[in-house]
C-alpha cells in the first residue's frame, strides 16, 4: 500500500523534520571531510608530499594511504590527528557560537532548536576527539572495525547535555529577560 503525501506539504512538523535531517547530514558529512582534511594536514605538515597521497573506502568510510617509508612516529601523529582535529574544529564552532554567534539570544530562544543545534556540535566535536583518540591509539583494532562506536556516541551525548545544561543555566544568568506583553493590557 503507497501513502500519499498531500501536495505542497508545508507543515512545520514536516519542515522541522527536514531542517533536522539536512542539518544531520550537514554534521555527518562534513566532520568526514574535516576529519579527512585534518589527517591530509598532518601529513603535509610531517613533511609528505600531497601528491603521494591518496584515498581509498574502508569499509562504509573513507580513509587516506599514505605512501611506503612513513615512520612510526608520523604515522601515528598523522593517525591522531584525523578525529582530533575535526573534533576541535567542531568544539571551536561551537564555542564561538556560544560566544560570538547571536547577539540577540534570550531566556527563551535558549529553548529552541539553537540549544540542539549546539548540544549536536558539542556531542559531535567530543565524539570526533575520542574517534582521533581510538584512531592514534588503536589503529589496528580501529582499522579492523572492532572498536564499537555506539555506546562512546550515547556516553558523549550524556556528557554534552550535562554540559550543555550547566553552560546554559550559567547564560541564561547574564541573559536579558524577553518582555512578554499581554495583548489585554495594551488596550
């Protein structure tokens, strides 16, 4: 049985739905690119030059192959550098939107979708570190694909919404109050 959609389906529950999943796929993605670039950057700056290197699919992911001869000690700096720093790329977003990102924040748009925007970089930027981490310091259980990643990503959101909650509370001191007028008592 095929359900219709009904024509110019414009709710805010449908265009909630697809703000979410863009943003989802914006975050994935670019922390691939990020993380891909950071380990490119490492390499460069161990001193292999970009033409020696190349890409390949690991798996459901992609990964740079860096040529013969590369010591341990590059490899492994070029190994931690990937997730870390996508990781403090996403950590530094997220403190700048804290910081710099809407001079007009209020009690209440802390409420909205900006407090899971943020609460989604802080998850991912941590989550992109520990990733870096396991990748440096496992690379041969990581590579294998035997480093689970479900239950750091569900410990890294707990700790993001702690964190995300205390920073919260901690603004929201600072933070003006919205006057909210009552329709009746302008008359």
């Amino acid at each position: 049985m095929l359900v219709k959609l009904p024509p110019n389906n414009t709710s805010p529950q449908f265009r909630e739905f697809i703000k979410a999943a863009a943003l989802f796929c914006g975050l994935y993605f670019g922390s691939v690119i990020l993380h891909e670039t950071s380990h490119v950057l490492a390499a460069a700056v161990a001193g292999i030059s970009p033409e020696a290197l190349s890409f390949g699919w690991f798996g459901v992911g992609p990964g740079l192959i860096l040529p013969y001869g590369v010591t341990e000690g590059a490899l492994t700096f070029i190994r931690f550098a990937g997730g870390v720093g996508a990781g403090l790329v996403y950590l530094l977003i997220y403190l700048g939107m804290v910081r710099f990102g809407d001079k007009g924040w209020t009690k209440k748009s802390w409420g909205t979708g900006k407090w899971w925007l943020l609460l989604g970089l802080l998850c991912w930027g941590l989550f992109q570190v520990w990733n870096g981490y396991v990748e440096g310091a496992y690379s041969d259980i990581y590579r294998a694909g035997l480093i689970s990643a479900i239950w750091p990503f569900i410990l890294f959101f707990l700790m993001a919404l702690c964190l995300q909650a205390v920073l919260v509370r901690l603004i929201s001191r600072h933070l003006p109050r919205e006057i909210m007028v009552d329709k009746k008592s302008e008359r």
